[in-house]
C-alpha cells in the first residue's frame, strides 16, 4: 500500500512538473512567470522530501527546508522589485 501512495506521488509531481513549465513558457506577463518558477521551487522540495523518505536519508529534509526558505526571500525580492524597484 505505501509504495502505491509513493508512487502515485510521484506520477503527480511529474504532472505538477509538466504543468508548471507550460505556464513558464506560455506566461503572458513576468507575474505569470515568477509564479511559475516559484511553483518549480515548491515541487523541487516536495521531490527532495520524496527521495528523503523513499532512501530513508532525513538529513534531506533539512536542505529541503533551507531551499524553501531561501526561495522565499527570492520572491520576495523579486515581488519587490517588479513593485516599485530595489
């Protein structure tokens, strides 16, 4: 049963993938595309907590945490930015 619901998770991150490169690609305004990149980052962490149960390796999740907050401040920055300039 666990290994099911493993791999349904990672058929659903591969859609998630799929999806969000087709709206970086089709995204009419930087918005569109910011959001998409920032969704890329969101599916990056759930794969490396993925690989962080299915190798039993839960130092991973640390490094996922740290990417999370570091994506973050990286749209914050750029939401910044786009808003009113640094």
């Amino acid at each position: 049963m666990a290994d099911t619901i493993l791999i349904l998770a990672g058929g659903l991150i591969f859609f998630a993938i799929v999806f969000a490169v087709i709206r970086l690609i089709i995204g009419r305004t930087v918005v569109d595309r910011v959001a998409a990149v920032d969704l890329l980052t969101v599916i990056s962490i759930s794969m490396i907590a993925l690989y962080a149960h299915v190798g039993g390796r839960f130092i991973y999740l640390d490094v996922a945490l740290v990417y999370g907050v570091l994506s973050f401040l990286a749209v914050v920055a750029t939401a910044r930015y786009l808003e009113r300039g640094l």
